[in-house]
C-alpha cells in the first residue's frame, strides 16, 4: 500500500497524517520502513520509530510497576488496620464491665494505634467504677456544638473544649466522636499536640467505625452493672 499523490493536490505533512490515521496497518504491510524512521528524543537526537516505541513501552512498564507497588503498599496498610480494628473488636466484646471497655478502648488506641492522645468518657449522674463518668449537662457546658454531631469530626477545637475532653495541656487537633444510642451515652475522643495533625474534612471511617461498636456495648455493660 503506498500513498499516492495527486497532481493538483501537494502532498502535505497533514495529508501524510491523515492517511496514517485512516490507514494503520500501513506499517504492518510496510514494516521496512520502521527503523528508517527517525523522531524526536528527550536526549535531543534522533532515533528509530522501533526504539521509541521501545522507549515508551518501557516507560509505561516503570509506570505501571510504580502503580502496582503503590496498590501493594495500601493493600498491606489496610489489612495491618484490619487486623488492628479486629483485635479491637474482639477487645471491646470481652469486656465484662464498663471498666474493662475502657481500659481495652484505651490500650488498643494507645498501643495498638499509636494515638498521643486518648478519650472515653461516659455521661451519667452517678460515678462509674474505672471509668471517667460526667453529667450531661456538664459535658454540654464545655463541648455541645460537638455533641450535636451525628459522626466523628476533626480539626481545631478550642483550648478550653481541648483541656476539657483529655484533661491535659496541649492537645491542639482532635478527633472527636460522639456516643449515642437513642441518647447520648458519651463521647470517644482522639488527640494530638500537632494542629494539623487531625485536619477538618480528613476520614473518620475507623472512629465512625470504633464509636458503632462501642453504642452497642456500652448500654449492656451499664445494664449490667446496674
């Protein structure tokens, strides 16, 4: 198959384009061309349409490796948060008590998640062994914006909710999850001295996660004790 020219009409650099384009098995039938073929190089020279097409092939070989570690990568990193997450669960319904809930809460965040800070708090009127038992209406005092969230939220918070929620100095971030089962139960909260470390519109998927388990627990155990 060769391109033919026709008198009237010059054979143009956008006629050869488009005959390629409507032609591509030209190569095919014609593949002694390919290595007279010379293009461009980021070199600067010049090189066979064979060796670029090696060149891209291999370029898209790298990228395509760079693309699968990465998938590798994440694929590794979610199953050490599952198996975290289950030895969590698992924590969590063991507990015989309140007390226990929290102490496992606690351990699994800290050791487990490598949290800076952590908080569990339960609202009641009456003190609970081995835990942090507050009122209602003293939590609504410091933190009831929070409150009123149906899912975790992060970000900036005041220092006075800040000190509040993990009685200590120098929690500036957090991630702040409230407890409620047809009404407030408590509040889980995870901190850190990094500002941006808990950033506002960052996933809540695990918190989220963590606090669905804990509003079905917590009202079992406090029957339990009761």
């Amino acid at each position: 198959m060769t391109i033919e020219k026709v008198e009237d009409s010059p054979l143009t650099p956008e006629a050869v384009r488009n005959y390629l384009r409507s032609n591509p098995e030209f190569f095919i039938e014609n593949s002694e061309l390919l290595n007279t073929l010379k293009v461009p190089h980021q070199s600067g020279g010049a090189i066979s349409l064979l060796e670029h097409q090696v060149h891209v092939l291999r370029d898209r070989n790298k990228e395509f490796h760079t693309r699968l570690d990465r998938l590798l990568e994440h694929a590794r990193d979610n199953d050490h948060k599952f198996q975290q997450t289950r030895r969590f669960v698992l924590s969590a319904l063991e507990s015989q008590d309140l007390a226990e809930l929290s102490d496992a809460v606690e351990r699994s965040l800290y050791d487990d998640f490598g949290v800076e800070a952590c908080s569990l708090i339960l609202f009641s009127e009456t003190p609970i062994d081995g835990c942090r038992a507050e009122r209602v209406i003293d939590a609504n005092r410091y933190i009831g914006t929070i409150l009123t969230s149906q899912k975790a939220i992060c970000g900036e918070f005041p220092a006075n909710e800040m000190n509040w929620l993990f009685q200590r100095n120098g929690i500036r971030s957090a991630a702040i999850a409230p407890l409620q089962q047809l009404q407030l139960l408590g509040v889980l909260a995870v901190g850190h001295s990094d500002a941006n470390f808990y950033r506002s519109g960052m996933g809540t998927l695990f918190l989220n996660y963590v606090s669905e388990v804990l509003q079905r627990l917590i009202p079992d155990l406090a029957n339990r004790g009761a």
